[in-house]
C-alpha cells in the first residue's frame, strides 16, 4: 500500500477502496453487494478509530485495509438480509399477518 491518508479521504467509491489497498476482487460481487460492503466497512473503521486513537496514518490504513478485506469476505459467507445493516431489512411490514400470529380457536 503506497497511498495516504489524504489520498484515503478523496475514496469514494467500493472498487477504489479495493483498488487502494490493492485488494482483489469480483466486480460482479461488488456490484450486488456494495452499499452492504462499503456500510460494513464504515462500521469496522470506526471499531479501529475508536479502539485504536493513537495509531500513525500508516497504522490506520494498514488496519483500514483489513477492515475491508474483513467486510468483503463477510458478505462472500453471509447474505446482506442476514446481516440486517439497513433498517429496511429491520423493519416490519405493515399491515401484514404472519403465520405465527395466526392461531385457530
């Protein structure tokens, strides 16, 4: 990894995340699974932000990457309905009857 924090800071997009820290991947996953990876990964960088406050930028990026490498292999085990990172997956539908509620008398 040859990149700076500040060359860190202007990513935006998954691929250049992965492409950062010279991660291989499938853009096929990638497309299905961005938002669900790029929110994992934000989640797992603020675990080392928080654990970790005193890390140099090298550090910082070094544990960044495994922390990518971590969200992605994540969703190559686990499904994003599994995981329930967005709050539509939290959310019950209105309206609808499940079969647990229904009961015969």
């Amino acid at each position: 990894m040859s990149g700076t924090i500040d060359e860190f800071k202007k990513l935006v997009d998954a691929e250049e995340f992965l492409q950062f820290f010279n991660l291989p991947y499938d853009q096929t996953f990638v497309n299905v699974n961005r938002l669900h990876i790029l929110k994992k990964f934000s989640q797992y960088m603020g675990e080392v932000d928080e654990k970790f406050p005193d890390l140099s930028s090298e550090e910082k990026l070094t544990q960044y990457s495994l922390a990518l490498q971590k969200a992605y292999e994540l969703f190559i085990e686990s499904s994003p309905h599994e995981q329930k990172l967005f709050k539509v997956f939290n959310d019950k539908p209105k309206n609808v009857v499940t079969l647990a509620e229904i009961t015969s008398d």
